[in-house]
C-alpha cells in the first residue's frame, strides 16, 4: 500500500514538475447561418453573454459573406473570461428594430487545459446554434 501511495506521489509530482507556460482563451462559437436566417439580409447584431459577461459584434452583408466563406458560418467569441459563470449562455440579436433573444442552462462547454492534465489553466469551449427559438449546442 505504501508503495502504492509513493509511486502514485511521484507520479503526481512529475506531473506538476513538467507543466509548461501556454495560456489560453474561452471561446464560444455561434453559427451565422441560424442568424442570417433569423434576421434576414441586412446588418445586425449579436450580443453573446456567458453569465454576466457579455460582448458583441456588427455583421454587415459583407461580413456574413466572409464568415461564411471562410469560417464555416461560425462567428467567433474570445477573450471570454476562464473564470466566468457557465451557468447562463443567452444571445441576444438586433436588427431593424427587432430582437431576438434566446437563453440556455444547458449549454455543454468543453474543457482544455494547454499544460497538462493537472496544469492551470484551464479553457472552455462551446458551439451553439439557434434553431426553432432555442439555443442548442451544435
């Protein structure tokens, strides 16, 4: 048993000794074309908060065209805090006047951690998608 204990010590020990020093970024990704169809051709906006932190971006025409083009329709939301509540997920989008707005509880965000499975820090990641009204993970 002691021996058992020591090797699983050392073990641990080694692993903390070989963390490196690569940060990371939260992200989450929204998929455009559920937007696009939601707020027709024109420029809007989306507004992403990730429970109480929150940012947004424009999309004109142009803009969408490219995402779409290059980025699999997928836009794109970083910097988001590591330590930010993932208890709240919700999207708000404008255009012309009009809102959408759509929230989740359940949005599954995955984990990675750069340095090492026992190494800070740790980033999450999620792709979600409006579909019907609701914020669904894609």
């Amino acid at each position: 048993m002691k021996r058992a204990l020591g090797l699983f010590g050392l073990v641990v020990l080694l692993a903390a000794c070989g963390c490196t020093d690569v940060g990371c970024l939260s992200m989450v990704q929204v998929s455009l074309p559920s937007l696009v169809e939601w707020s027709g051709t024109g420029s809007f906006i989306v507004e992403l908060c990730v429970g109480d932190y929150c940012q947004s971006q424009g999309i004109d025409p142009e803009r969408a065209a490219q995402l779409e083009a290059n980025n699999h329709g997928q836009i794109s939301f970083a910097e988001i805090p590591n330590e930010v509540g993932k208890d709240r997920v919700s999207i708000n989008v404008s255009a012309d006047g009009a809102i959408l707005q759509v929230e989740s509880s359940a949005i599954d965000f995955e984990s990675h951690r750069p340095n090492g499975a026992f190494c800070e820090p740790v980033c999450y990641y999620a792709s979600v998608a409006v579909e019907d009204g609701q914020l669904v993970n894609r």
